[in-house]
C-alpha cells in the first residue's frame, strides 16, 4: 500500500490517545491501553477514513478521526483473543494483551477504549470543522456499528455458531457484523466530515459493507493460507475452534469468487454515484488480496 504517509499519521495520532490514557489511568491499566493502541497493524479502517474523506472533497487533517476507529477496532481485538472468546495467544505478532497484563486488565481496557474512542470521534470532527451535529451523527454511526446491531452482535452470533455448519445467509450475517459494520462505518464518517451528501453517504456505506463482508471473506481465506509468522496471529484458528468459513461452506475457489464479486460491484457503485477514488479502490482491492 503506497500510504506511507498517512499511516504515520494515524500511528501519531494514535500515540496521542495512549498518551492521554496513560495520563487518565495510571499503572497497567494505562500502560496495557496504550500497548493495544501502538500495537501495529495494517490500519485499513483508519486508511479508509483519509480516502473518504478526500474523496468527498475533504482537505484537513482526518488523523485524530482514523484514529478513533482504529481505538475500536484494537478494542475489539483485545476482547476477541480473552479466553472466553477465541482464546488466542498472539496478535500483530506479539503475545496478545491479556497473556501480557491478564484478563481483568484486558477486559477493563478493552471497556475503557470504547468511550476513549467516542471522545477523540467527537473532538476530531470539531476540529474537522464539521459542526456539532454533523459530530453527534459521527459518534453515534461509529457507536452502532459497533453495537448490538453492528460488530457486537456479529461477535455474539459468531459465538453462537460455532461447532456447528452455519448456513451461508447466517455466515454473511456474522462477517457483515462482527466486521463489515465497523470497516463501512469507517467509510461514511470520513465523507460525513467532509460534508458528502446523502447520495454519496449511501454510496460510501453500500461500498463499506460490500468491502467489509470481502475483508472478512479473505480473513477466512487467510486462516487457512497463511502462516502464523504471516498472520502475526495464530493461522488455522477458524478449524480448532470449528467455525463455518466461506472457505468452509464454498471452497477456497468460491470463497474467493465471492470476495473478488463483491470488490467489483463495491467498486462499481462508488463510480456510479460518481465518487473517482483510486485509493479507495486501491483498498478494497487490498482488503482481499492482501498477505495477512
Ligand atoms: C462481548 C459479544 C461480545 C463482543 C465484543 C470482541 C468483539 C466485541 C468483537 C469482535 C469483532 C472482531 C475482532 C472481528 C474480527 C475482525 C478482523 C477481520 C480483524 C482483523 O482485522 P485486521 O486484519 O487487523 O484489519 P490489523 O491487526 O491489521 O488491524
């Protein structure tokens, strides 16, 4: 991915947050925040937030926004790897948060990421110019997309079907969920303070979900594929814990087809609504071809 730049300035961005939690909450709890915040990872959800953003006209600084999803995102992997979710023991290629700090310390930071996240939303988009309702719509699209009706409820109905074959409709129900939801809120919230219209706001989230359901279809893809040295998590977890896959219901092949379909028309729906974006489509295409 040629975006050296603005990936620094999310990981700058996102040494402010820790800096701020440490200085909230002193001891491990703080530092624990801040290792989940700088823990690496590829930022796609804080990259789509930048291209969004400038594909809708936008010519600020969206940092401290892209951010504040990332804030989500690392909370929701500090949860999924506890030992009551996936129980894993390596993340971005460092032992996961709870086998370095423990499960209580991981449970409250993970908790303690969700607010943190909501206010550096907010204060981001203030400072985007966007205007107090426009900020408040912010908030609250990332806040349920992250919810029960969005990654939480999607993380809820994965737990439930596992050890047994889900259907397909089920399964792009979960992925659409516990995934999807976050990457295509991602998506609008970067158009939405750069004041997109409602055209182009629905425009930006149909590209969001069909991109996040692909993501996640190469996730499965991954888990399979890839080794754990690649991951930087451990490779074939979706098997042990006997989870429905694409790969699973369709075949690697098909699986792949999937992904590959729903890039296209993901794409197609963003140029006819007349949103021109090469690094927008440079992600979506990234989200599954990408090597871990
Ligand atoms: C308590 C029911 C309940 C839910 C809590 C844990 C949780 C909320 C939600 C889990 C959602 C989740 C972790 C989905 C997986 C998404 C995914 C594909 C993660 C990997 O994303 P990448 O590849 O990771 O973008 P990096 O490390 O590059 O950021």
């Amino acid at each position: 991915m040629a975006d050296a730049d603005d990936r620094a300035a999310i990981d700058a961005a996102l040494a402010r947050l820790a800096n701020d939690a440490q200085h909230a909450m002193a001891g491990a709890v703080g530092e624990a925040t801040a290792y989940a915040l700088a823990g690496g990872g590829k930022r796609v959800r804080g990259l789509l937030v930048f291209h969004a953003y400038r594909a809708c006209g936008g010519a600020g600084d969206p940092s401290g926004l892209a951010a504040a999803v990332e804030a989500i995102h690392a909370y929701s992997l500090v949860h999924d790897d506890l030992p009551c979710m996936d129980d894993d023991d390596m993340r971005r290629g460092r032992p996961t948060l709870h086998r370095v700090y423990g499960v209580p310390v991981a449970t409250v930071v993970g908790l303690a990421m969700i607010p943190l996240a909501a206010r550096a939303a907010w204060r981001a988009a203030i400072e985007l110019g966007a205007g107090r309702e426009t900020a408040a719509e912010v908030v609250r699209c990332l806040m349920h997309a992250s919810g029960a009706e969005g990654m939480v409820g999607g993380q809820l109905m994965d737990l439930e079907a596992e050890g047994r074959e889900a259907s397909l409709s089920e399964l792009e129900a979960i992925h659409a969920g516990k995934t999807g939801s976050l990457i295509a809120a991602s998506v609008l919230v970067g158009g939405m303070v750069a004041g997109a219209t409602a055209a182009q706001r629905a425009a930006l989230e149909a590209f969001g979900n069909q991109v996040g359901l692909a993501f996640q279809i190469a996730d499965d893809i991954l888990d399979v594929t890839a080794t754990t040295e690649a991951l930087g998590k451990t490779a074939g977890r979706d098997l042990d814990l006997a989870k429905s896959t694409y790969p699973s219901l369709l075949g690697l092949e098909g699986a792949r087809a999937r992904a590959a379909s729903l890039v296209d028309s993901a794409c197609a729906g963003l140029r006819g609504a007349g949103i021109r974006s090469a690094p927008l489509e440079a992600l979506a295409a990234f989200a599954i071809h990408r090597p871990s």
